[in-house]
C-alpha cells in the first residue's frame, strides 16, 4: 500500500466522523423541533376545545339546564360543530369517546371499529391523558387527549403521523443530500491535494527506482515546493551526487584491485614453479616473517636417479628432457600430496622437506608415506619408459628427521626459500646409503622412532657416515610385509641382537634363515659375511658394530 492510499484512508475517516455527527444532530434537532411545535398545537387545539365545552357547561349550569338532556343534546352539537372549526386539514381527527367507546361527536364521519375501541379502551383503563401515539381507522396518529368530566368524554385532538413526520423526512432527505455531496466532493479534494502532497515523494520513489535499474547515480529529483518534501528532495539528490562521487572512485578502486589481483595471480603462477605454494601464500600474509631464518624440526628427504650419467648417454637430449620432465611430475605429485614441500632440483636429484611452512602433526609419517608412493609411481613411469623404448629409472630415497634451520637464504638479488642445517647432511648421505646396502628406501634412526608403529621397520646397519663421528642406525620401510616377508624380518632382528653381542654363530644361523626365506635379500647376506669373518677373527674388546663409511 502506498503512501498516497494510507493518507487517503486516515484522512476520509477523519471527513466522515463529523459528517455523520452533524447529520445524527441535524435530524435530531429536526424531529424535536417539528415534534415540538406540532405537539404544542395540539395541545394548543386541545386546550381551546376543552375550554369550549367548559364555558357550554357552566351556561347549562347556570340555568339549571346541566340535567335537561334537549339541551345537553344542543351542546353536545355545538361542541361538535366548534370542533370541526378547528380542523385545518383532513389528516386531522377531532373526536370524543365515551365509556361505552362510542364516538358522541367527531369532526368528520369516523366509524370506529371494535379493535378501534380495543385500543382506546386501553388507554383510558390506565386513565392515561397527554401525548399518545395511537393507531386506528387503518393509520397512525400521534394525538392530544384530555378529559372532560361532565360529559365522561375522552377528547382526542389528533393528525396522520405521515403528516405530522412529512417535513421532518423532507428535512432528513435534503440533510442526507448535503451529507453525501459534502462527502463526494470531500474526497475528490482529498485524492487531489493527496496527489499534491504525495507527488514529491513519487518523484523520489521513480528516481530510486532508476537509479537501481540503470546504475546511474546522476539521476536528480525534480524540486516542487519550498518545503519538507522540496527539503527532502534537495538532500536526496546531494545523497546521489555523493554516491556516484564515491561509485567511480570504488570502480576505480575495483579495477586497481582487479588488475593487481591479475598481476598477482599471474607472479603467483609463475612463482609456484620456483617457490612452493605455501611459501608464497606466507610471503603475502606476512613479507617481514620471510625475511627471518628459524630452527624447525623436520624431515628431509633425498632422492637420486642411479647411473643417470649412463642413462642420459643413451637418450637424445629430447627424449632426455621429456623423460626428466615426466619422471619430476610423477615423484612431485606424489610428494606435495603428502604436504610435503620440493625444496629443488638438484640435477636429477630431488630435495624435500615436511613441515614447513606449515606444520603438521603427522609430517614424519607422511615424509615416508610419499617416499614409499614414490617407489610405487616409479613402477607406473617405468612402464611409460618401456611404451618409449628407453631405459628405465631406478633410484634411492634417504630421508631424516631433525632440527634444521629454514628460511629464505641468498642475496638481495637471488634468495631461495630452503633448509641448512647437519639433519639435511645426513639425509643426502642416507640416499647415497641406499646404494651400498641395495635398498630403495633407508630412514633415520629419529625417523623410526616417529613411525615403526604406523610402518614396518628392519634395521639395517649402525653407521659412521662420511663428516661424522657417531654412528646412525638406518633402517628400511615397507607398508607391509607378506608372511613370509614377517617371518624372515623376525629372524634378521633376532640375528642382529646376537651379533651386537658378539654371539656370532648363533647370529650367522638366523641371517641364514632369513636368506633362505628372501634370497634375494642382500642385508641379510652381508651379515653372513661380517658373522663369518668375525667367528675366524674375533673383533677388538671395544668393538661396537659400527661401520665406518670413507665415501659419500
């Protein structure tokens, strides 16, 4: 519902009520003022005639004729003619009604009928004089009755109601006349002025409307008048012409920011081939943080292609390249889905690190997790290397956990985003590990105890790498072990208890177990060969099992 309706509704209450008032009073005061008049002329006839037959009365007496019935009889006459002297129209009855309700004398010929006498006799029952509204003779009278005690008579002086009421539904029909003319042309004024004043704020209403339709905050109110709504209007219109001040500045706002979104997402995806992901994420959350190095502990892993030199010397450099490319992808994919982070290339060598930038709890366990997916998928890119009809890859992965330093480290020039640190020595020197003890996969002794009971673990060796002076247990991974497989690990850990004990028979039995169960087990073999030589030339007193590397 608009404005212009509610104004309308309000406001025609407002007319009817003192309309209706005025007309309610109008016909009141009408009918009280005609009754009045009327009631007193027949009171006033009433009166005269009573007044008449006194004076006819006290001549009857004062001859001593009140019992002489010839000249009651005369009286009665004259009254009855004196009577029809004082009809002024022939809606009015002028008549008497004795005990018996008879009609001794009447103005005109009335014939009164019995429910006639019914009625009246009612009435003078209750001796009840004045004002009364009667019907008989087939209609309504409104009448004057008195009684005249000498004749026992009941003088009615009466008129037709219809009559009596005529000027009274005159005056009530011109009343209602005016009532609905004032009214019409009360609400035709109303519509008008209403649209008047309502006109303004439509202006406004239409303005908004197109302002939202077309998004052009240019758009002005018309000023009509010097008023609230003219007030109004001049401040919305300052309104608009604000907004569509500020509208091109957000536009160009937004376009600024829309091109430096762009340019982002442009260095973004330029930089996520150099930088991981997480990296640039963090340089744009916090720039200065970037800039400082900090000690983390993490897990490291490398991994290197084996005889490449020998591979690449078979490949044209294209084949070579596409070869790499597809060999990087395969081992990236598999990496970065367990969080972890390619730090760089090194060659044909891969460098990783989890943990950083973001850590996780589990970023020992998924640093082994991704280095054994990794060995799945080289299966998958070896099969994809047979399709091409070249060589296939096989590789190493070393990978350490511990406390190493990261950051971003260079110069202002060229800077990478890297970790340094002894804990990433070892894990290079665990991949270079894996080609003396023919393993694919060797941890960490601080990794192992991370995860030996989310995977399955065997020590390999204790070992003094090549830059340390303490040696490292190294241990390979598988994600599960056949029956078989169980039951031979079994046997390499009992042995290895016993040669640490230097119980090298009983050790050289279970080695020998397990290489009867896994033949092609080359750990197990190499033990054989330590237990044997150890049986015919006992280690040092201080022996302790450790093997001391001299190469990388």
């Amino acid at each position: 519902m608009n404005i212009r309706s509610k104004i309308i509704l309000i406001t025609i209450p407002l007319i009817i009520t003192p309309l209706i008032i005025t007309l309610i009073v109008s016909i009141l005061s009408a009918r009280n003022g005609i009754t009045v008049v009327t009631t007193e002329f027949l009171t006033f006839k009433s009166k005269v005639l009573t007044n008449y037959m006194n004076d006819q009365w006290v001549l009857l007496v004062e001859n001593d004729l009140d019992e002489d019935e010839t000249f009651i009889s005369i009286t009665k006459k004259s009254v009855e003619d004196f009577s029809r002297t004082l009809i002024g129209q022939d809606s009015e009855q002028i008549f008497a009604i004795d005990n018996s309700g008879n009609t001794p004398i009447s103005s005109s010929d009335l014939l009164m009928s019995e429910e006639d006498k019914k009625v009246f006799e009612s009435i003078f029952d209750k001796s009840h004089t004045g004002w009364h509204q009667l019907f008989f003779d087939e209609k309504e009278y409104v009448a004057e009755i008195s009684y005249f005690e000498p004749f026992d008579w009941y003088v009615v002086v009466s008129v037709e109601r219809q009559i009596f009421y005529g000027e009274i539904s005159k005056i009530i029909y011109r009343i209602l006349v005016i009532f609905i003319a004032s009214l019409i042309i009360s609400v035709i004024l109303l519509f008008l002025f209403s649209k008047l004043l309502t006109k303004p704020l439509e202006n406004i209403v239409d303005a908004i409307q197109k302002i939202i339709t077309t998004n052009d905050l240019s758009t002005k109110v018309v000023l009509q008048y010097k008023d609230e709504t003219g007030k109004l209007g001049h401040y919305f219109n300052i309104m608009t012409g604000e907004l569509d001040r500020a509208n091109l500045q957000m536009k160009h706002f937004a376009l600024q920011a829309v091109v430096a979104k762009r340019k982002e997402s442009k260095i973004r995806n330029i930089f996520q081939k150099y930088v991981p992901k997480n990296v640039i994420d963090r340089f744009y959350s916090d720039p200065e943080s970037m800039l400082v190095g900090e000690n983390r502990v993490l897990a490291i892993l490398f991994t290197d292609i084996r005889n490449f030199t020998t591979i690449s010397e078979g490949l044209q450099p294209d084949d070579l390249v596409e070869s790499l490319n597809k060999y990087f992808e395969i081992m990236v994919d598999a990496i970065t889905k367990h969080n972890g982070i390619v730090d760089k290339y090194i060659g044909d060598a891969i460098m990783a690190f989890f943990g950083a930038p973001v850590h996780h709890e589990n970023d020992a366990l998924q640093s082994v997790l991704a280095g054994l997916e990794m060995m799945d998928v080289l299966e998958e890119f070896n099969e994809w290397q047979r399709n091409k009809g070249r060589a296939e890859f096989s590789f190493g992965i070393g990978i350490n956990y511990g406390v190493v330093t990261i950051g971003n480290i260079g110069s202002e020039k060229k800077m990478d985003y890297t970790v340094i640190g002894d804990m990433v020595n070892l894990a290079s020197r665990l991949e270079g590990l894996t080609k003396v003890y023919k393993e694919g996969l060797l941890i960490s002794e601080s990794l192992y105890n991370r995860v030996h009971d989310k995977v399955k673990c065997r020590m390999i060796d204790h070992v003094v790498v090549k830059g340390k002076t303490q040696s490292v247990k190294i241990y390979s991974v598988r994600k599960e072990l056949t029956m078989q497989q169980g039951i031979a690990w079994s046997y390499h850990e009992q042995g290895l208890t016993h040669f640490y004990n230097r119980d090298f028979v009983k050790a050289l039995s279970l080695f020998k177990k397990t290489k009867a169960i896994i033949e092609e087990d080359y750990c197990s073999q190499l033990f054989i060969e330590r237990c044997q030589t150890y049986i015919e030339t006992p280690p040092a007193p201080d022996w302790n099992g450790d093997i001391i590397l001299e190469k990388k």
